[in-house]
C-alpha cells in the first residue's frame, strides 16, 4: 500500500474539505505518518474515514474530527500541551508541528505508553513526551497547560483537567449524549471556565469519562 499517497488523499478529501485551513496542523496532517500509531493488523485502514481502535477502548479519532478539534484549540508556538486519554500519541505528534514548547500525551496503559513513545519517534515529532497515568486526573507534574484536549468522547468532564489549565486556556473535547454528541471548548478566565460548541462529533466515548449510571428504585 502506498500511505504517502493515502496520507495526502486523507488530507485533501476529509481534512480540508472539514474547513481545516490551519497550514501548521495541516502540515502536520500531512508529514505525520498515521500507520506507524496503528498496529500492523489496522495500518491498511489507517487514512479511512473511521475511528482506529488500537488499544481496547483506546482510539484514533477520525481525521476530521482530530483535525476540527485540534483547530479550535487556535494552537500558538510556545504553548504548552495535554493529551488526555492520547492512545499511541498521533494527536500529539499533529500537535507538534503547531510550534508547542512541550506536550504531554497522558494514558493509562504502560504499554500504550511505550507504543507512543516508539510512534512518536519514529515520526520525528519533537518536545513530547509519553507518560502513564489515569487521563481523567490530568498530569498535575506538568501543569498548568494553555492547551489541553481529550482523545475521544466524554459522558462527564472530570474537575481535575479544568484545574490543570492555565489562565486565558483552552480545553476541546467532545461531549456525548447518548447516540449525539458535540466538540466544547473551554476557556479560562478570571479563574472560571466558559464552554462553546464548536461542531457536531460523536466518536466512542473513552473508558473512564462516563457517567454513573442512575439508580432507579
């Protein structure tokens, strides 16, 4: 297969066409090389239209919902960044090329952990750093962050990802109702945090962001 080919079909057919314009993340788009954050059984799928489960419960976003996502975060070089719930880090490694001064791509599986980390250099993408933890606490050795997004869906934003983001943030995540669900991004400031919706999404939701069920008497 060729992927050098299948990366820039990706990138003209369901990234710009998505009102993706921003060049650093489209560059990103187009240098990163999506299979190497897929296990050899999904890398022939790698720049199809779908979500790539490549850890149980752990996904590559759509491209096109990634890149929406990554864009209203309105990245600036020198910012720093978290990853919630990054999976083998291919978020991250789009991210780099926006200029950041350093990311973090949190998970909680070591072995994902090292699979991004292996990912991540192989792609060449600089200043992150792969670390294990529990996405739903953040990464409080590195905070406060300006940007921080959540790879995947959520039920409930836990409390602990806004107190990581620094004055004037920005939050993205996509929020689930049931079967719909919607990109939010949250900002900072005067210590309170204020959502927008940005445009309609509805990936899996990640283990561990959901709701506890109601108890019905």
């Amino acid at each position: 297969m060729d992927f050098a080919r299948a990366r820039i079909s990706m990138v003209e057919s369901q990234i710009r066409t998505a009102d993706v314009t921003d060049p650093a993340l489209l560059r990103g788009f187009r240098e990163t090389p999506r299979e190497r954050f897929a296990p050899p059984a999904l890398q022939p799928l790698a720049y199809a239209d779908i979500e790539l489960e490549v850890a149980p419960g752990r996904f590559l976003l759509r491209p096109r919902d990634l890149g929406k996502l990554l864009q209203e975060l309105r990245p600036t070089p020198g910012a720093r960044g978290l990853e919630a719930a990054g999976a083998t880090g291919y978020g991250a490694a789009i991210m780099a090329h926006a200029g950041l001064s350093s990311i973090v791509t949190l998970d909680a599986d070591p072995a994902l952990t090292a699979a991004a980390g292996i990912a991540l250099k192989a792609s060449g993408a600089g200043g992150v750093r792969a670390a294990t933890g529990d996405p739903a606490r953040g990464f409080a050795e590195g905070a406060p962050y300006d940007l921080i997004w959540v790879n995947g869906a959520v039920e409930i934003l836990p409390d602990a990802l806004l107190d990581q983001l620094a004055e004037g943030g920005r939050l993205g995540v996509i929020m689930r109702a049931g079967a719909a669900g919607a990109a939010r991004i949250y900002t900072k400031s005067g210590g309170t945090t204020s959502y927008r919706t940005a445009f309609d999404a509805a990936p899996p939701v990640v283990p561990g962001f959901t709701r506890a069920p109601a108890f019905v008497f």
